[in-house]
C-alpha cells in the first residue's frame, strides 16, 4: 500500500472545506461597510433606508456590545467591540448564519452554557469586588441601534452641500438619538406618512456639535419631501455581526489580558474558561450541531469544532 493510500480523506477535506469558508468571511469582511464618521462640528444630511434587517421587518438592528482592547503590532492594542453572548444565543437565525459561516463551533456554545456572557459576568463579579465601574465601563453591556444610510452631504455656510464623502454608509447610534429618529417616524407612520418611503419620503439632518467626547448629535427630519433615485447598496445586518463577532475563548482571553492583574488579586476564574476543566452536562451545541457530524433538522454541519 503507498503512502497516499494511507490519506485521511475526511481530514483533508474537513481543512478544504474551513479554508473555503475562511476565505468566503475573510471576503465579507474585507467588503464591509464604512460606519459613517462626523469629523467636525455641522450638518450632516442623510437617507435611511429601509433595509438590512428583513427578518424582523424594521429599518434598523438592535443590539447588545461590549468593547475591549485587542493586541496590536504597531500601537499595542486597538479599540474593539463585539457582541454580547447572552444577546446572541437569543437570536437563533443568527447563530445559524455564524455556523454555516464557521464562525461559531459547538465549543463555543458548550462554553457559554457553562458560563453565560463573559463579559457580563465578569463585569459584575468585579464591581462586587470594589472595582472602580469607570475602569472597566467599556465591559459594561451597551445598547446599539445600526441603520443603512446614504450620505448625501454637509451642509456648507451658502447652504449648498458638499458631496465629497456622499455615498452609502452604516450609522450608529445610543438610545438618545435613536429615539430622536424613530419617534417621529412612528408619529407620522400613524398617520399614513412614511418617511422613509423612496419616492416620497424624507432627509434626516443631523447637527453635531462640540468636539470629540463633549460631540453630541442632534437629529431633525427635514421639512419637505425628496425622492431617493440612486441604486441600493444594502448590508444585511447579520453579515456586520459576523465581523463583530469573536470566539467564546477569544473573548476570555481578551478580558484576561487586560485585567490580569486585578482577576488574579480576586482570585477570579472567568467561567467557561478551557483552563479551568469545567464541563456542561447540558447541549446548547446539540441545537446547531449534531453529535455525530451529521446535518441538524436546521441543516447545519457540525465541521467547526476547531475553530479559526
């Protein structure tokens, strides 16, 4: 018998089939979005779109982040911000969209029925310990609202607008300013006046003022009526959770790394962690995955269970 005879066939082609979908994210998240950035103080003139979140049928995406430091060659870390975990197990669509992906492996989900959001539990198990909240305000659960915009410009001293940077974006926003947006959309919707309609609907300006953390917003739909004409480039809000998403381990290290140091002092392990040994006589995994690498009544392949 020669050596290739000897070939693990499966294996070979279980690492095919992860580089495949490795190159299919890594192709997603080279085509994301631009988040639209308010670089000075002035007005900024936009279109929502009605689109990006089809399954639940409304013109923006709820979510739940945490942010945190992720190493970096050149500066040392750099600002990042991911998912909440008990955010994502309550969104079954989604955890299927990162499983077809191989974002998400059977792992990851046993670890989180260990440990729930590692975030949020170390958050609080820290600030039960006397630590500062401002020091570790970024763990801490925000809410996030993301709409599918078009930029059509700042508005100059003549009143004219400046298109230089015009084009689609997704834009970000707490809860103030989402409620500034919606609020008024809902009022008018009542009464048969939608103004996120194409042909009929409205610009939203927006006002920003002061500089960089004393910048507030302030949102303000426009008076009269604009048809929107161009072609639609829409971003399905899932593919942009798939970038934000990182690995139940990939978040515990992370926290690891930057609070070392006080988690040691309390004498803290984060639960879930691979290092501690804990196990999960329950299967959330089972849920996605089958147990014998076979297809779910959902049709998701259980090939994740190294993850990249």
């Amino acid at each position: 018998m020669s050596e290739s005879d000897k070939t693990n066939f499966d294996l070979v082609e279980f690492y095919l089939e992860r580089s495949k979908r490795e190159d299919q994210f890594q192709k997603e998240k080279a085509e994301r979005p631009k988040y639209f950035q308010f670089d000075t103080a002035g007005l900024y003139n936009f279109r929502i779109i009605f689109a990006g979140n089809d399954e639940e049928n409304i013109p923006f995406l709820a979510y739940n982040k945490h942010s945190y430091y992720e190493p970096a060659m050149k500066t040392g870390y750099k600002y990042r911000d991911t998912i909440c975990w008990d955010y994502l197990i309550g969104k079954d669509k989604l955890v299927e969209y990162l499983a077809e992906r191989g974002r998400i492996s059977r792992q990851d989900l046993q670890q989180y029925q260990i440990g729930k959001c590692p975030f949020c539990v170390t958050y609080k198990a820290m600030l039960n310990a006397g630590v500062k909240k401002e020091d570790i305000s970024r763990m801490k659960k925000e809410l996030r609202y993301l709409f599918n915009v078009y930029f059509n410009g700042k508005e100059m001293r003549d009143g004219s607008l400046d298109s230089e940077k015009a084009g689609f974006y997704v834009w970000e926003c707490g809860q103030s300013n989402f409620d500034k947006v919606m609020e008024p959309y809902m009022r008018e919707k009542r009464k048969d006046i939608d103004l996120l309609d194409l042909n009929k609907g409205y610009n939203l300006t927006i006002k920003a003022v002061g500089e960089n953390k004393l910048r507030r917003y302030h949102p303000e739909w426009d008076r009269s009526p604009s048809p929107f004409a161009r072609e639609l480039e829409i971003k399905d809000f899932k593919a942009l959770m798939a970038i934000k998403f990182i690995p139940y381990q990939t978040a515990i290290d992370r926290i690891k790394n930057e609070f070392n140091v006080t988690l040691t002092q309390m004498q803290y392990l984060i639960a879930g962690d691979m290092g501690t040994g804990n196990t999960s006589n329950e299967n959330l995994a089972d849920k996605y995955f089958s147990k014998d690498g076979g297809e779910t009544k959902e049709g998701i392949k259980d090939k994740d269970d190294i993850p990249f």
